[in-house]
C-alpha cells in the first residue's frame, strides 16, 4: 500500500511504459442513453445530458455504481453531490464491506483514513477523494437510495500477475505515515517539489528571442532527464500579455528529432491561459513571484533541445531554468515526454458525434498525463456540458465516459469560482 500511495506524487513513475495489460478505466452516472449501436456502427444519443443518476442496474433493492475485475486500484471518487445514502465497496467477493459510509462521508473528512486536506478535498463545488483503494481480485460499488446525484470512480487495471493489498480502513502506521507524507507534498506545490535527485544540474540562461525566430535555450546530453524547468519574464499588464503569451512558444525534441515532441505556447504549456493567472499544482504552477515552473519528468536518451519560439512582432527576453538528473532506471523503460497544443485538429468525422470536441488523438505505449484547456467564450453563459471520452487501444465505446466538462477537472455545477 505504501507503494501506491507513494504513486499519488511520483511523476517519475509517470514516464515509465505500462506494462502490458495495464489500463486506466472510469465508471459514473453518465447517461445510459449514449451508446454505441454495434448493427448499424452508429453512436446513438451522444449528447443525452441525464448524467446525473446513472448507474449499470439495480440488485436487490441497490444501485450498483461499479464494478471491476482485479488486481487493481481506485484512484479518484468524485461527485457533484454526495449525501447521506450509503455508498459501499465490496473487495475481492467479500460478504462485507471494506467501505461502508455516506457517500458524503467518502468526502467530509470525518472518517479515517479519508481526512487529509489535499487527497480529500472540497472545490468549487466538486468532491474529491484521491485515497488509493486497492483490490486483488475483484471490486464492487453499492450505494442506497438517497446516496446523492453524480459520481466518478476512476480506477487502473493491473497486469495478471501483479500483488496488490485488500484495502482497509484501519491502515498500518506505516501506511499512515505514507498518506500524511504525500498530503504534505500536496499541499506544498512548488518548482523541484519533493527531494533533490543525485547528480541534478542547473542551467540558467536570459534567452533573447528576435522576431520571428526560434533560438536554443539549452542543448542537453544524456543518458539524463530534465527534472524541472523554470521561466520568468517580463510582461505588460492583462490584457496586454494574452498576445505575448500566444506568440511564444516552447518546443522541445528528443534525440535528434527533426519534429518537437513538445510545442505549446508559453502560457498555456505552463498551465494558464488567458494571460498570467497564479496557481501550483503538483506538476505545473505560475508562481507570484514571478517564476513559472514545470516539475514534468522527462527522460531522453542521447540528447534533448529546448527551443524558445517567438512569432510576434516584437524582440521577447525570458530568463529559463533547466533541471536535469541521471537517470535512475533503464531508458529503454521510459517514455519521452509528449505535448501540443491545438484548437480544432481531430474534429469527429461521425455526424452524430458532432458535439465531440477532441483534445488528444495518439498511437504507441504510453500514459496520457493531463490536459489544460482554455474555453474562449466570447457569448457568455455556461460553456460546459461535454463528457470526458476515452477510447483505449481501439475501443468503439469509450472506457471512461464522464458526466460534464467542470466535473472531469474536479469542480461542479459549473461554479465560477476559482
């Protein structure tokens, strides 16, 4: 268990190649009317919007919310919201439950080892439950009458193979400790989070980008990985810096690539958009002092460029910061690091797909990492609606399918609070 948990922080683990038969799933209340009609290769109710209280049946009097074959792990519980209608987990074909709460009390931090403020927390809204509850054989979720409206239970699938502990509440000092330690690192987001790697190097460099051009930020030789990356530059006030902030652009490429990897521009690489907005997370963050930081893990094999782009019209000076470290495992166990940035290039070609609005379309071994979206909403009004889709490895239904676009990023009721 203290393995997994250490998971919950560990963006070096992140670039590692799953295994075969490794996959990432969800099960929630969206709306059963979507489907995939198999006779006619049609999508069928593909904007049905009852996502608030669907589940797969009913079982003597209860609802079952989910239910998986192991040995896996839940990672993320969320809903809009949860009340007092018990929400149980069955483990590995128990008569009796490993969980047996209030849906809200999976939330409320009332109840061990659900108590620590950033794996379970409360924003804007949204219910948020990031525990880890593993199981070796199978996994159910039951909940009563009364339970609430909407749910997420995002859950990994292991190889055969692989050992796992049976969840329980009443966890080990051992396993304690290593929840309080990950809620701790959590809770204190910043650049080179967590502890230093043997071997780090820094580079720092003012890079000075001419109009119109792309210049090197640093050429780096491996076997190594860059373990963080910090910028900082100067910029006018809002609204000035939306522009400057989509005319620069990083880019980076692995290995002698001719095509980068990474191209994103500037902002929106490091999380935010439009213009400069301040916020930390575990792996990005816009620092108010004026540092934005990057703690990606991303590993290469002979060399790596970091290139900053500039397409304004005007000469742009910014001040990098690159981390790299040796690395710690084979490379031939590690990804390489992968991020682009579009408006509208994988638009569904199905009509009845039409409300579909692709982020990542992809091919390979690999782990999709996250996503930031910005919503230009130039009319006003609610913008959300859209359900999280992903099909894995050729699935003509999509194994995770969600609710809403606020509830995928952890919020609800499309609150406009931060």
């Amino acid at each position: 268990y203290v393995d997994l948990v250490k998971r919950l922080t560990d963006l070096e683990y992140l670039a590692t190649i799953p295994a075969p038969g490794d996959q990432c799933a969800q099960w929630s209340s969206y709306d059963r009317q979507s489907r995939y009609d198999a006779d006619s290769g049609k999508y069928v109710g593909w904007d049905a919007n009852g996502d608030g209280d669907g589940i797969i049946r009913k079982e003597d009097g209860k609802l079952v919310f989910a239910e998986m074959q192991g040995p896996g792990c839940i990672w993320r519980i969320w809903s809009a919201a949860p009340k007092e209608g018990h929400v149980r987990i069955y483990l590995d074909g128990a008569s009796e439950p490993a969980v047996d709460l209030p849906f809200v009390g999976y939330f409320d931090h009332k109840n061990a080892p659900f108590t620590r403020s950033a794996i379970v927390h409360t924003v804007s809204m949204g219910w948020n439950n990031y525990t880890p509850i593993p199981y070796q054989k199978s996994c159910k979720v039951v909940a009563d009458p009364g339970w609430g409206a909407y749910y997420h239970f995002g859950y990994e699938t292991f190889p055969k193979g692989t050992r796992v502990p049976i969840f329980k509440r009443e966890l080990a000092p051992a396993e304690l400790a290593a929840l309080d330690a990950a809620n701790a690192t959590l809770r204190q987001c910043g650049f080179g989070t967590g502890p230093k790697p043997a071997g780090e190097k820094l580079v720092s460099k003012m890079v000075k980008a001419p109009a119109g051009k792309t210049v090197a930020v640093a050429s780096l030789k491996g076997p190594r990985a860059i373990t963080g990356l910090r910028v900082k530059l100067d910029l006018l006030r809002s609204p000035t810096d939306l522009d400057a902030l989509r005319e620069l652009a990083l880019q980076i490429k692995w290995d002698g690539e001719t095509a980068p990897s990474v191209w994103a521009p500037l902002g929106d690489f490091f999380g935010t958009a439009a213009g400069a907005n301040h916020y930390s997370s575990l792996p990005l963050g816009v620092g108010n002092d004026g540092w934005w930081y990057c703690n990606w893990y991303m590993p290469f094999s002979r060399e790596a460029r970091v290139e900053l782009v500039n397409d304004g019209k005007a000469p742009r000076s910014v001040n990098f910061e690159v981390a790299t470290a040796p690395l710690s495992q084979p490379i031939g166990q590690l990804g390489r690091f992968h991020a682009k940035w579009h408006r509208d290039a994988f638009l569904p070609r199905e009509p009845e797909r039409g409300i579909d609005w692709p982020m990542l379309k992809t091919e390979g071994a690999g782990r999709f990492v996250g996503v930031m979206l910005h919503v230009w909403n130039p009319r006003g009004g609610w913008w959300g609606e859209g359900d999280e889709k992903f099909f894995v490895d050729g699935e003509k239904f999509p194994s995770t399918f969600g609710t809403g676009s606020e509830d995928y990023f952890g919020y609800a009721w499309c609150c406009p609070k931060p």
